[in-house]
C-alpha cells in the first residue's frame, strides 16, 4: 500500500478520487470542485490517494498545521472496505509525526456514524463531544453540528483554539473572502 499526494485536478486518478469524495460524504461536509481546484497546491494541504497493487482503493485529505495534523476526509471504495485499508493509512500518518491529530465527526445519530466513532477510537483517537461547528465546506454552505476526535489525548481548550484559528486562516479565509 502507498499514498501519493496529487497536485493537480485533471487526471484520471484525480477524476476517480472525486467520484468517491461525492459519494462518501454528504453535500454540506465536502468542497465544490472549483474551491478543491484552488487548493490542491496548498504547501499544507495533501489530497493524498491510497494505491494497492496498482489500483486506487481511497484517499486520506489532510492538512499540516504547526505541532497539529487535521484529517479532513477518509475514504475507501465499498468495494475495498473491511480490507484494513483505512486503517493501515491512519496508522501510517499517526507513525509519520509526533503532532497531534484532530479530525470531525458526525454525531453519533445514525449506524454509520457510530461504526465511524468506534473505528476512529480503536486506533487511539478520543471522543469529545463539546459543542462544535464545521465551518462551510462551500460557498453559502450551512455549518453543521459534528464531534472532534483527537489522538492521542482529549482536546484541551488551548488546542481547540489553535485548530479553529489554523483552519480559519489557513483552510477557510482565503478562500471564502
């Protein structure tokens, strides 16, 4: 299994990545393509795809701040799900770095979103569930309710402070002005 980080938006692999994004995540947790174009490049950020054996099997988005690592999005093919795939990508960027690593969550009101909560917590993370927002994925996006997780401690008020002023300037303003 590897990751290899694309940077642009106009190939095949790029096209088959996208695909997967629009299926895996609702409409208000995911970028509009004209807003994922202007990012890609971001010294940051990394739109990095999983390979095994040659063929695509996910992706895992990212983003680098001082000291932190943001997950942004994690998926898997439904073809390729159950195969430990997720798994071993999440362990590899957890053993790449001493940072912390931070991540959203839906809240645990449906199957899906609890199996995502247990998954994250069997490889460390820690639920916390203060009152937090996503800011809009999208241009006139809504901001919907989520948990973050966080490995390997819990969130302190210090942390979740330095999270939403990295994401604000680093992933949401210059975008969004």
């Amino acid at each position: 299994m590897k990751r290899v980080r694309l940077t642009q938006t106009d190939n095949t692999v790029f096209l088959q990545a996208w695909e997967l994004y629009g299926d895996a995540f609702p409409e208000e947790e995911r970028r509009e393509l004209d807003l994922q174009k202007q990012i890609i490049n971001h010294a940051n950020y990394h739109f990095d795809i999983v390979i095994v054996d040659e063929v695509f099997s996910g992706f895992i988005l990212w983003w680098q701040f001082e000291g932190l690592r943001y997950i942004e999005h994690l998926a898997t093919p439904i073809e390729y799900r159950g195969r430990g795939y997720g798994k071993t990508v999440v362990e590899q960027l957890i053993s790449e770095s001493h940072d912390d690593i931070i991540l959203e969550v839906e809240l645990p009101d449906c199957d899906s979103s609890k199996r995502r909560i247990d998954f994250y917590e069997r490889l460390g993370f820690k639920l916390n569930t203060i009152d937090y927002k996503q800011l809009p994925m999208r241009k006139n996006g809504i901001s919907p309710e989520m948990f973050l997780m966080t490995y390997p401690d819990e969130l302190t008020a210090v942390k979740l402070s330095f999270f939403k002023k990295s994401f604000k300037r680093i992933c949401y303003a210059p975008y969004f002005e």
